[in-house]
C-alpha cells in the first residue's frame, strides 16, 4: 500500500510557483495540487471537462507506472479517456 502525504506537494507546488512550471505559465501555486490529494479526495480534481490535467511525476519510475495503472483502471471503469496508438 502506498503512502500519499500531502506534506511535500506543498513545498513543491510552491517552489513551482516560483520559479517552476507554474511560474513559466503565469500560475499561481493554487493552480497545482499533489496527487496525494486528488487520489484522497482532498482535492476534486477537474470540475469542467473543458479544463485539462497534467500529471507531472517526479518520482521512482516504478512509482510512476503504479499511479498510471491505478489510473488507466479507473478510466476503464468508469468509460472515460482516450485510447491512443503510440505505435501508430
């Protein structure tokens, strides 16, 4: 089972504000949030499907390939995303 604190997206989200992501599009930090809250519900994630989420891992690979599993599963069931050919 994996540990989702929400402890060092803070910092991170803030260092992005600053001088990261965040601050090269203009954002605020309120503009990101960490997965950890998204995955708790702590945070609702997108509110208008008009609007897009970017999922920027910054981790273990193997801890990237969990969270895209456990998403992929999710989209699956629930009939949503797009299946994209990146062999094509």
């Amino acid at each position: 089972m994996a540990c989702l604190s929400p402890a060092p997206g803070v910092d991170d989200r803030e260092l992005a504000a600053e001088a990261g992501a965040l601050a090269a599009a203009g954002l605020p930090a309120t503009a990101a949030t960490n997965l950890g809250d998204l995955l708790t519900g702590a945070h609702p994630g997108r509110t208008d499907p008009a609007t897009r989420s970017v999922y920027a891992p910054v981790g273990l690979p193997w801890q990237d390939l969990a969270l895209s599993w456990l998403a992929h599963g999710q989209a699956l069931k629930r009939g949503i995303g797009r299946r994209i050919d990146f062999l094509a």
